[in-house]
C-alpha cells in the first residue's frame, strides 16, 4: 500500500519526466550532436581578450594579467584529449597555471601549518586549485582548465582574472609561512 507521501513523490517525479519529453527522450552515449561551428583556437581567444601575450611554443602563452597594481605571468596551454567528441572532433582544452609562491630549494621543508593553510584555500575555490610541484625545486601553483569547445573570449578572460586573483589572494596568505620559516 503507497502511503499518501509516497504517492506524490510519484506524482512528482512522473511529472516532471513528462515535462522533460518522458522517457524515450533520453539521450545515449552514441548519439551525434548536431554538427557545429568549428570552435576558435586559443590565440583566437586570447586576442580578443586585449590582454598582452607571448607564444614562447606552439599552444602555449605566457599572458600578463594586471589588476590592482600586481601583475601575474600566467601561462595558458592548449592541450588535445586522448579522446574524440561525439562529432569526431578533437577535444581541445585550455589549461592555466601560474606560480604562487617564490620557488624554493629542493631539501626545503613546506611547514605543516602552510600545508594546511594550502588545503584550506582549496576547499573554498570554486574553480581551479592549488598544488605543490616543480622540476627539481619545490613552488606552490594555481591552475585550472575549460574545455574549448564552448569557449569565447569572455570566459577566457573570466578564467584569467580568476587565476590572477587566486593567485595574488593566495600568495598573501602562503608567503609569511615561508618568512616564518627561513626566519626572515
């Protein structure tokens, strides 16, 4: 027997699969989008961003985003997926990163109490993260990627001011742990 309860989260539910175009309407993994406008490369977007930039390799640029009186290098790279879109399409992103902290020697030792801070400022980013990484040495970076598919100019620049903020908000945090512990 269905309790009263029961029968209108049936109501419910059955409702709102029939406003949706019901069952059949369901798309499957197979099925081909309609075929699109080819998206823009990344220079495309990055020219009508206005921001300055250089393209040191193919598929990488090193953009300077100032606000607020900082400047951040942030480097945007355009990277093909192992995979294909539905369409046949290559699957293009954008991915940023931009270093936080100074970089630091190898045999330095990240205080446990910036290793915190670091995860702490993580849980409260909507987009993009921060990391521990380096070739050799050690240096705290922000990143982020988007695919391209969609991608205009506008979100381009949204990601850019993010990482930019991100980074100089985090660096303000993360740099006196480093003065702390160097003593200086």
């Amino acid at each position: 027997m269905m309790t009263p309860s029961l029968m209108r989260r049936t109501a419910v539910a059955l409702l709102v699969v029939a406003s949706v175009g019901g069952i059949g309407s369901v798309a499957r993994a197979d099925d081909k989008p309609p075929k699109q406008a080819a998206p823009k490369t990344l220079e495309q977007l990055l020219k009508e961003t206005g921001f300055a930039y250089s393209r040191p390799k193919e598929g990488v640029y090193r953009v300077a985003v100032e606000s607020g009186g900082e400047v951040s290098m942030i480097v945007v790279e355009e990277r093909t997926m192992s995979w294909k879109s539905r369409d046949g399409s290559p699957t293009k992103v954008a991915v940023l990163y931009t270093q936080v902290t100074p970089t630091l020697p190898r045999e330095f030792k990240i205080p446990p109490a910036m290793l915190m801070r670091l995860a702490e400022l993580n849980d409260k980013f909507t987009f993009g993260s921060l990391s521990v990484g380096g070739s050799g040495e050690k240096v705290v970076f922000y990143n982020a990627s988007f695919f391209l598919r969609n991608a205009d100019s506008e979100m381009l620049y949204e990601y850019l001011m993010l990482a930019h903020s991100s980074r100089t908000s985090s660096r303000k945090e993360l740099v006196p742990f480093l003065q702390d512990a160097s003593g200086n």
